[in-house]
C-alpha cells in the first residue's frame, strides 16, 4: 500500500513515530499524518523539535524537515471529518498509531469516534485494513490488556514500544530502531535498518 495513515498519541516514545515517518517518505509512501494536542506537548518534551500548531504550517514544516516530496506529507487537524482517513470510501490505506496512548487505545476498543485519530482507526477496523496499535505504558493494567486483547480479535495488531536486545544495540537510536523495522515489516515496506532473525547466523560443523 503506497498511502499510509500516520498518528501520533500522547504517551511516551514519540521518536519512534519521527523515525518510521522518514523511513515512510525515503520509501516514497504518501504519509497523513494525524498528531493529539497531547502528543504535541509529548513530543516537545522528550525531543528539540517544536511543532507548528496549525495543520497547513505542520505540514510545510514536516515536509521540510523529512526532505519529503510537495504532497507527500499531508496533515489533518483533529476534527477534519472531511478528510481521507474518516471514511472507508477513500483510497485504502494502512494505519499506524506510534505511541499510542492508552486513552487512545480505550477509545478505539469501544469505538468512540470523537476525532480524527479514533475516526481512522475505526474506519480501519471495519474496512478491514491494516492497523498497528503500538502502545508505551507500564505497566500493563487489566483494563488495557482487555482492551488490547479485544482490538487484536478485531484484527487489529498490537505492538508494544518494547525493543529486543539480541541485535546489541548501543545506542538509543538503535532501540528505536527495533521498533521502526519490527512496524515497517509489518507494513510489507522494505527496511535495512533491522536483519531479519537468524539472516547472518552462521552454524557450525556438529562433531
């Protein structure tokens, strides 16, 4: 799928999402991109970057900063019901909400609809298309598993922002990493960032 819907939510591990949206336009998907006011406030918080308030200065701002294609970045502010991501009629398109909060995760398990980011998730959900749910919290109470067991039986796939070590990663950049690679399989987009499990394991003559 060449369109992909992009959200961010207010928890914690907003580089994940600043990361997957460059590899996205190195790969030459269009990416709509959706943010929670939350997330804003996340995202200044744990990186330097600040970003516009409104969705058409965002835009050009992203666009900048990924070195992206005019047109290849679209954002839409939280209450755009005019827009791709809120009806099924539109192209089909993947989505992916990194981080996605656990208020964000309540509310699409119940369907809740109140803006753009649950909207798109649901419309996800019954078009059946793919949708990555990739939460950050702990730990873990019952009602969130319930929720996330329930959006998995929906189809949904969760993916918590839990990197693995057996790459032997030194630095930050290459925990995110983990994560990006792990959503960008997922996606069927081609990722050199991450080898795939057992891809340079070398076995060696049993006596």
């Amino acid at each position: 799928m060449k369109r992909i819907t992009l959200a961010i939510t207010g928890a914690s591990g907003t580089q994940y999402a600043l990361r997957l949206l460059d590899c996205l336009i190195q790969e030459q998907r269009e990416v709509h991109f959706l943010i929670s006011k939350a997330a804003q406030l996340v995202l200044a918080t744990e990186t330097d970057l600040a970003l516009p308030g409104k969705p058409q200065a965002m835009q050009t701002f992203l666009t900048e900063y990924t070195g992206a294609q005019p047109g290849q970045i679209r954002v839409f502010g939280k209450e755009d019901w005019l827009a791709p991501p809120a009806s099924g009629s539109s192209t089909p398109a993947a989505m992916v909400v990194v981080p996605c909060s656990t208020g964000t995760l309540s509310a699409i398990a119940c369907g809740a609809c109140n803006n753009l980011i649950e909207r798109a998730a649901d419309v996800a959900l019954k078009e059946r298309r793919p949708l990555i749910l990739v939460p950050r919290e702990a730990p873990y109470s019952s009602i969130h598993l319930e929720n996330m067991l329930r959006l998995s039986n929906l189809g949904a796939i969760i993916l918590p922002a839990s990197p693995g070590f057996y790459h032997q990663p030194k630095t930050i950049d290459d925990l995110i990493d983990f994560i990006v690679a792990r959503i960008l399989n997922l996606l069927n987009i081609p990722q050199d960032i991450l080898p795939c499990w057992g891809e340079y394991h070398q076995t060696g003559d049993e006596d």
